[in-house]
C-alpha cells in the first residue's frame, strides 16, 4: 500500500515567492530518501497557496522520509510567514 500526503500552505503575499522556494527544497529533500515515490511543490490558480504532494511506497518510508528531513537543511517550521495553519491530508491507496 502507497501512502502519501497533501499539504496546503497559505504563505503572507511577501513571503510567496521565498516559500515556494521553500518547498521545492523540502520536495527535493524528500525525494532523496528511499521509498519516496514522488515529491512535488504546485501553486493554485488563485496564487492564494502553496500545495505540496507527495507518495511513498510504505507508512515505514514516510516516516523514515519525515525524520529525515529534521537533519537535512530545509526550513519546514510554521510561523508569521503564513497567515494561517497548514492543511494536511493524509492519504492511503485504495
């Protein structure tokens, strides 16, 4: 079973361009653990968030993936720069 995610992030219109930035890196990141199937950074047509997807192939992968990314140089923290809480869902394949 595939499991993967989909996080909306609403960055302050100063930060948009730094955050999408910002989650390229992370994408990048994730891509590089084993198991990560694919790792992507889109923006919605309104230029309103930043939406990140990504897959891995196992939960054990994705969890591997996520603490990984506490030791890679990727900034992952919540704070002003988004004018409100992420949106994550979590996702299994049918």
């Amino acid at each position: 079973m595939t499991v993967g995610f989909v996080a909306t992030h609403y960055p302050h219109p100063d930060h948009h361009d730094a955050f999408v930035s910002r989650v390229h890196r992370v994408a990048e990141a994730l891509r590089s653990t084993p198991g990560c199937l694919s790792a992507e950074c889109w923006v919605t047509a309104a230029g309103d968030a930043v939406v990140s997807i990504a897959r891995w192939e196992s939960e054990a992968a994705q969890a591997a993936s996520m603490q990984a990314l506490g030791s890679a140089d990727v900034d992952v923290a919540f704070d002003e720069r988004e004018v409100r809480p992420r949106e994550v869902v979590q996702l299994v394949s049918a």
